[in-house]
C-alpha cells in the first residue's frame, strides 16, 4: 500500500516521531511544511497548507484516494475543502478535530 502524508508543524522541532517517520520508504512518502520558522539550508514547504501544495502532494483525484484530515477544527475544514475543490468526493475525505468549534 502507498501512503502520501502532508505533515503541517509550526517548527521542525514540533513535529512528532520525526526520524521515525523519516525511515519510512516503502510506498510511503512524508512531505513537511512548517509555518512559523524553517532550519537553515530548509528545502521542506513553508506556510499554512493550501489548494495548490495539496495539488502537489495528494493523490490525484482520478486515482479515487481515501484522505484522512486531523487537526485543529479550523485547520481540518480548509483542508478538507481544499480537497473537495481537487475534485475528491467529499465521502472520501475522513477528519477528525480537535480543540475549539
């Protein structure tokens, strides 16, 4: 099976199982986009996940993939929109949400 995660952090040191999930290669691949500070030498996406890196890093619509979205509420709904928008049916978009409405 061939995973695709978008990982969004504020810093690189807040993301979770970093050098685990770094030794991933087997169909599996790990893209990070980090919005409030990048290392030096930062060659990651920087920025709040939008349509256009999604198009980037998503499977292709046409390919009938199953998303899964989890994060805070506000976070979650953009992403899932963006998503929609790709042309993913809104069936096949899985979230879950945490935190405030």
């Amino acid at each position: 099976m061939s995973v695709r995660l978008l990982y969004s952090s504020r810093t690189l040191a807040d993301v979770i199982y970093h050098s685990e999930l770094d030794q991933y290669r087997d169909g599996t691949q790990v893209s990070y986009t980090l919005t409030r500070g990048q290392p030096p030498g930062w060659t990651g996406y920087s920025g709040r996940v939008d349509g256009a890196m999604l198009a980037e890093t998503a499977w292709p619509a046409s390919q009938h993939p199953l998303a899964f979205v989890c994060g805070p509420t506000r976070f979650v709904e953009t992403v899932a929109e963006e998503l929609v928008a790709l042309g993913y049916p809104p069936g096949r978009v899985k979230t879950e949400r945490f935190g405030g409405t």
